[in-house]
C-alpha cells in the first residue's frame, strides 16, 4: 500500500423526508442561494421540501444550471451571488448542478474569471461554504471536492478538484430517484460501477481491504442493478443504489492504491464532441479500454472475473475475454448502446481526441501510458 493521507468533511443525511433536516444545518444568519437545474425538482416535489425547510431563511434562486454545467451559466451565478452578498450555497439536484455550484462556491471568492479556476484549481485558495440535496445517484459529486465544467463555445469539458469545495452536508433521500428518466438510472448505474473500476481495475495485490471493498459496491451494482431497471421506485434498492455511487467516488475505496481515470478522461471528450451522457460514454470505453490493455491488466482482470462473475474455467485467456464480454453484456442489459458506431460515430471523432491528447501532452492511466495513440486504439476497439 502506498502511503496516503485521507480526509472527507461531508456530513450525509440519508433517508426518507430528511430535506426537512436542511434548515437545522444552515445557519439562520446566511444569505444563501438555492442553485437548480431546469425544473425536475419543480415536478418531482423536491422543490416544495426545501423551501419549507427553508422558510425562515433568506433566500434566492439561481435557475437553469444544465447537465454537462456550462462557464456561461455558472459565470451569470456568481455574477448574482456577487451582487446579493451570497454568504452559502445550496446545490438541488444531480451532479451537474453540484459540480456548478462548486465552481461558484469558488468563483464567489475570485476576482478573474472563473474559467482560470477550472484551468488552475490551485487558484482556488477559498470558497463560500455549499451543501447539497442529491437527485441522482451516480457522480458522488455530493461527498467529493471535484467538479467537472463544459465550455460549449470551445467544445471543452475539464475536470478540477479543491480541497475547499467539499460539500458541508449532503442529503440523499432514495425517494427524490423515483422520477428519474430511466436513461438516466442506467447512466448512474454505469457511472458508479466504473468510478469503482477507475480506482481498482489497476495493479494487483496493493491491497486487499481496498479490493474488496471496492468489490462490494462492483457486486450490489451487478445484484440491484437488473431489478431497478425493471422498477426504480423500490426503496431498499435506491436507497443502496444511492449509497454505492457515494462510497464509489468520495475517496474511501481509492486509500493507498493507483488509480487509472482513462475511460473518464476518453469520455469527457466524447460529451464535449457529441453531447452523449456522461455514463453511456463509459460505458462505450471502458469494454474497450480493458480489450486495449487486457495484457497490462490481467491479473486484476482475472481476480475481477472470479470474485464478481464466478469466471473460474478455461485458459488465462479465455477468462479475460469473458469477463470483458459480461462487463460489456452487463451494460448492454441496462438498455446501453456500448459502440461508438451505434451511435454514429466514427473515425473523425477518434483522430479528433488522439489530437487532443498529444496537443495536450497528456497520458492518463495507472502507467501513465494512455497517451493519444492509445486513445485512438481503444476508441477503434468500440467501433
Ligand atoms: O436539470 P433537471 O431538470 O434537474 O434534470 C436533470 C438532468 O436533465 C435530470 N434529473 C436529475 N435528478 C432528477 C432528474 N430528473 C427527474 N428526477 C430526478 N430526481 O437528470 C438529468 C441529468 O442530470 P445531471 O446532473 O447532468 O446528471 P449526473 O448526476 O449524471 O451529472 C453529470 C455531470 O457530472 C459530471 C459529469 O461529467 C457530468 O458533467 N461528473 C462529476 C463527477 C464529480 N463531481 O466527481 C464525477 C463524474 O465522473 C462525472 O464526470
Ligand atoms: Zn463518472
């Protein structure tokens, strides 16, 4: 195990009707500035829970942050929160509208631009405190410090992280999912299982607790994952759903181990290009990612075979590609496309990330070697 030092702030307040815990936790003195995307919450009832919660604070709305949160829309927040002495934040809703508030949160306490932040998050020296009510398990964003911002005028999509944008609290209630457009649930479900992949699907025997925990959330995906597709409106199961994509992404499953992050960095670039959402673009990589560097990752692809798909028989070989065609079956059952050219994209699109990684000099990876023609060859592999 290599060494490490861990910290996550983030309260969670889990569980059915605890929006109405929200007012509790914010203190009474704070301006604070309600953050939304484009009106789910509005049908879903949310938005009735946290204004009741809220009734005796003062504050505002800052409407319209979209999936794949653009600087334009976030630019506009901070200019109001600027202008109204916004003193906390309150993000409702899915990782995009949490990762926009954390750029706010940032960019509140920013005299540049903010885009300088997301180039540069070591500029990032504090920010307004934020919290926030989760509708859409999937990013972790609500128990993390990271963000992922778009610049459409550019085609550019680029994540940034700040020790000072940790979420104060965050409540998850499983109840808030049952609205969720199924494409969605499908994407989040992807999303989790391959957050957990990026911080375990990397060298063998770093260490065992981080394994199988890393496992256990792998494992409840595969088991809750057919039944919520066929109903997302079983509390238990959301409630778990829920609960995996947090642990998935908020640190503790990646203590002392390499991480890899390829499939996600390929996949940003497939939504600043195409627009596709954020899970489906892994789920098109990352089968073939493990096709591309099934050598360098063998063992791991094995001991992953065995513990989460009982692939014990035939040649080393023969269990690796098994275990890469349930991975990809596995998706597929979740009602995913996982080929570039089934959704119409082909090589312009491949050439156009390889060029963006060399421009970039990037090379992502445990090894540090998926460099932009490696890019191209795991992108050829999902045509
Ligand atoms: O805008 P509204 O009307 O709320 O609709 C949203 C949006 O259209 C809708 N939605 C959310 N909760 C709902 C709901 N509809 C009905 N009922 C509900 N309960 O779902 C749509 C997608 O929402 P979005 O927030 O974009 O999805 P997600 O949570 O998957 O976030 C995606 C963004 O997070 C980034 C992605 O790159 C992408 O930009 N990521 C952030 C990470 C992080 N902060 O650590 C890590 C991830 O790897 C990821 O990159
Ligand atoms: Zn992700």
């Amino acid at each position: 195990m290599e060494n490490f030092i861990f910290k996550n702030p983030t309260q969670l307040i889990f569980g059915k009707g605890m929006i109405s815990k929200i007012a509790e936790e914010i203190p009474q003195d704070k301006k604070v500035m309600l953050t939304f995307g484009g009106g789910s919450i509005k049908r879903n009832g949310v938005y009735d829970q946290v204004c009741k919660s809220l009734e005796k604070h003062t504050t505002i709305e800052f409407w319209g942050i979209e999936s794949n949160p653009d600087i334009s829309t976030l630019r506009k927040a901070i200019a109001l929160g600027k202008k109204e002495n916004i003193d906390y934040l309150l993000a409702v809703g899915g990782g995009s509208v949490i990762d926009g508030t954390k750029l706010v949160a940032a960019g509140l306490c920013y005299e540049g631009d903010s885009w300088e932040l997301v180039l540069n998050p070591s500029l990032i020296k504090t920010a307004v405190p934020l919290a926030s009510v989760l509708t859409l398990p999937a990013t972790g964003s609500e128990m993390n410090c990271g963000g992922v911002i778009s610049c459409r005028e550019n085609k550019l999509k680029y994540s940034f992280a700040s020790p000072h944008t940790f979420p104060v609290f965050s409540v998850l209630d499983p109840e808030t999912t049952y609205s969720l457009p199924s494409h969605q649930v499908a994407c989040g479900l992807v999303d989790t299982f391959v957050h957990v992949m990026e911080q375990y699907m990397t060298t063998i025997n770093q260490s065992r607790i981080m394994d199988r925990w890393a496992e256990g959330i792998l494992q409840t995906i595969v088991e809750i994952g057919p039944s919520i597709m066929k109903d997302q409106t079983q509390y238990d199961l959301m409630a778990d759903f829920m609960l995996s994509a947090t642990m998935g992404l908020n640190g503790f499953v990646s203590m002392g181990v390499t991480q890899d992050w390829a499939t996600h960095m390929i996949g940003h670039e497939l939504t600043a290009l195409h627009g596709l959402t954020h899970g489906h673009t892994l789920a098109i990589v990352f089968p073939g990612l493990l096709r591309v560097l099934k050598k360098q990752k063998s063992d791991k692809i094995l001991q992953y075979g065995e513990r989460i798909w009982n692939i014990t028989n035939g040649s080393k070989e023969e269990k690796i590609e098994e275990t890469i065609v349930k991975t990809e079956t596995f998706f597929r059952s979740l009602g995913l496309t996982t080929r570039l050219s089934e959704e119409s994209i082909g090589v312009d699109t491949i050439n156009e990330v390889e060029k963006r990684f060399n421009d970039r000099k990037v090379a992502y990876g445990e090894n540090e070697n998926v460099t932009g023609e490696v890019a191209k060859e795991i992108l050829i592999n999902t045509l």
